[in-house]
C-alpha cells in the first residue's frame, strides 16, 4: 500500500542532494578532522571549516558559537546540565514551561535531583505564558530560563523577543529550542536575544545524529561545563571525534531548506483543515495563533486517537502521546494548555512535508472517514 507520510515533525528523509553532498567523507575522505599530520586530516578538518561557516551564516552567527552534537536532545542536556555546573556560584533557580520537549523537562528534572530548584510556567489555552508570571518569578539567583520558540506538537511559535528582553534584563541566561523552526523559516538568533539554542539535522531534511548547540560567545558570554569528557574538542565544550559526514550533510540540509518554497506546504496544511471542519467533530489546536506552516495539531471529539490511528494504515501519524504498556498517555502539552485528559487522548498530530501534494488531503480526509466509521 502506498502509504502517506504525514510525520516531518517526527523526522524527515535524507534529501538526496544532501546524501550525495555526504558520500565522499564516508569513503575516499574519511580522515579524522583532528588529524594534524596528514592530507587525509587537513581534508576533513577544511571540510568541516567550510560546512561551519555555510551553517552560522544561515543562522547569522559566529563560527565559534556552534558545538556539534548528536541531535537536539544531546544539546538540550548539553546546555542545561552544562549551565548547572557551570553557574553554581550565580545560584540554582531555573524558570521553564510546562509544554516543553522532554529533552528539555528531563534535563531539568536531572539537574533537580542535584539540588537545582526549577519553576515550571503555566500556559494558558493558545499556549502562551503569563509575562507578568514570567516576571514575577525571575529571581537573583535564577541562572537560566528556557522557553521554546516553536512547539512540536501544536506548532504554536511563541513570542520568545519579550522573553528574552526581562531575562537579560535580570542578568539570567534564555534558551529556546529552536528545533522545529529551523529550515522552516528564517530564525534571527541575535535579534531575538537567544543565547543557547539546540538544532538537529533530521528535522529538515539532514541525516539522523547530527546537530548542534548554539552558545553565545559575542556580548556576554556563555560558558558550559562539557558533558563529554576526552580531548578537549570544540572549545573543551564537547569532546569526541567529529562526525565529518554528518556536518556535511547538516550544512547542506541548510542549502536544501532554502531551495524550496514552504508555501506550497502551508497551502496543503490550511486546504487540509478546511476540509477536515466541513467533514469532522473537531477542535484544531492553536487555530488563531501564530503557527509553524507545516503543522496541524487536531483533537477528534468523542474518538481516541490511538484507535483511529490503527484504523488508517495509509497514513503515517503520530498522537503526540506516549504509549506506556497498554495505556496511551495523554500529550503533556495539551493537559499543560487546559485541555481535557479525554480531549488531550483524542488528539492527532499532522505534520506535512516537502513531498506531501494537494491532491493527497482528498484521499487523507477518506481514510479518516472510513476509520471514524470503523470507530464508532
Ligand atoms: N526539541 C524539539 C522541539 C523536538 O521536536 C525534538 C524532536 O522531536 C527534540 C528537541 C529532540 O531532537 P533530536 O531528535 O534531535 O534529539
């Protein structure tokens, strides 16, 4: 059966121009980057000099502001655990949402057990924080604050400018996961006052652990405690032979994002949901808000999604929940945004891509019909 493919916030496939762009430095220019004595060396070394700088001039940054990683996730505990240590003396408050990523509520929780105190944000029912609340808990001693620029599974972009103005304003560090905006639209890391910032190749077409860690050098600096000790690689910020071709392949994924236009993909998502309220019971997530164009968060009223996922094996969907033994979990973020647990089990997410065509929304809204009429 050909399926649909309807999970690119999930991960996306390699694009073949970044592959091919990445061929090379699996075979005839494998050298160690940090090989010093030899051709084979010098190659990789200019190789990952040249991709560096293709990648901070698409975020508009310095060189030695990114720290290569496996994937957000390693950034994410990179920069959290790193700041921990790092600040001791500053103090031990953290401020954060309850709607992030479990990368970055993980971290936090690790960094909990060894004496940090953490501030967990509410959000309201568009997802956005209180800044008045925000305000209110900034403290002399909160080290770091960490809001995500774009949720992955609502697509809500929040705005993260006047965040970061009362952060700097209290001399605290902002973070914000920046990992679905990337390669979607243009970021401004500098304008909007971000000075750590996780990103991670396989969310716009670059291969699976590869990513990076953006630190502020420029203005006041930020330091890290390095969580990957042996070598001193990168500044002492994150030791550990570089992975050439995956550089590669993130530097072209950055290329590729801008070959094509993402508007085609925002007209497919819109064409979508219009045609999802005329057939369906629904609730769109977010709907009025500011969102990531490729990205359609849809509670199903009355239906659980895990159900009506199993129902359409044409399609390619994620539920946003996690699925403990028999039981899905209702999605964290939606509880966190005010929704219902049952609202929050009937919720599905659609993430569309670059080959996702209109005339596929005609067969998707079918394969929901003849699922729901499975269901019910
Ligand atoms: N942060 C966000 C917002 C994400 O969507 C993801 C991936 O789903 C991550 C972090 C983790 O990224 P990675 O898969 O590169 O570890």
């Amino acid at each position: 059966m050909n399926q649909i493919y309807l999970d690119y916030n999930s991960t996306t496939p390699v694009s073949n121009t970044v592959l091919e762009r990445m061929l090379p430095y699996f075979t005839e220019k494998f050298g160690n980057a940090s090989s010093h004595t030899h051709s084979q060396g010098w190659i990789a070394r200019k190789a990952v000099e040249t991709a560096t700088s293709n990648i901070t001039k698409h975020l508009g940054i310095d060189d030695s502001e990114l720290v290569f990683t496996s994937g957000s996730t390693e950034s994410i505990n990179l920069a959290i655990k790193g700041v921990f240590e790092k600040y001791q003396q500053k103090g031990k408050h953290f401020i954060t949402t309850q709607i992030e990523h479990k990368a970055v509520l993980d971290s936090f929780q690790a960094i909990e057990k060894k004496g940090a105190e953490v501030t967990y944000l509410r959000v309201n029912k568009e997802g956005q924080i209180d800044l008045s609340e925000l305000e209110k808990n900034l403290r002399s001693d909160t080290v770091l604050v960490s809001i995500m620029l774009a949720n992955n599974e609502t697509g809500i972009i929040n705005d993260i400018q006047r965040v970061a103005e009362l952060v700097h304003r209290n001399n605290s560090i902002f973070m914000s996961d920046i990992t679905q905006v990337v390669g979607k639209q243009m970021i401004d890391i500098n304008g909007l006052g971000i000075d750590l910032a996780p990103i991670s190749a396989h969310k716009f077409y670059g291969p699976k652990g590869i990513g990076a860690l953006y630190v502020r050098r420029r203005g006041p600096r930020v330091s890290l405690e390095e969580q990957m000790s042996g070598g001193g690689h990168q500044r002492e910020r994150r030791s550990g032979t570089l992975n050439v071709p995956g550089i590669i392949g993130l530097s072209e994924a950055f290329n590729y994002s801008k070959s094509y236009d993402i508007s085609f993909i925002k007209e497919i998502r819109d064409c979508f949901e219009n045609e999802l309220k005329r057939s369906f019971d629904i609730q769109i997530v977010g709907e009025s808000m500011d969102r990531l164009p490729n990205t359609s968060q849809v509670i199903f009223n009355g239906i659980k999604a895990e159900k009506l996922i199993s129902k359409c094996p044409g399609l390619c969907l994620s539920s946003g929940s996690a699925c403990t033994s028999a039981n899905p979990e209702p999605s964290h973020v939606l509880l966190g945004m005010g929704y219902l647990k049952e609202e929050a089990l009937g919720a599905i997410r659609f993430s569309f891509g670059k080959f996702n065509q209109l005339r596929e929304v005609k067969k998707i809204i079918e394969q929901l019909k003849t699922g729901i009429d499975q269901i019910i």
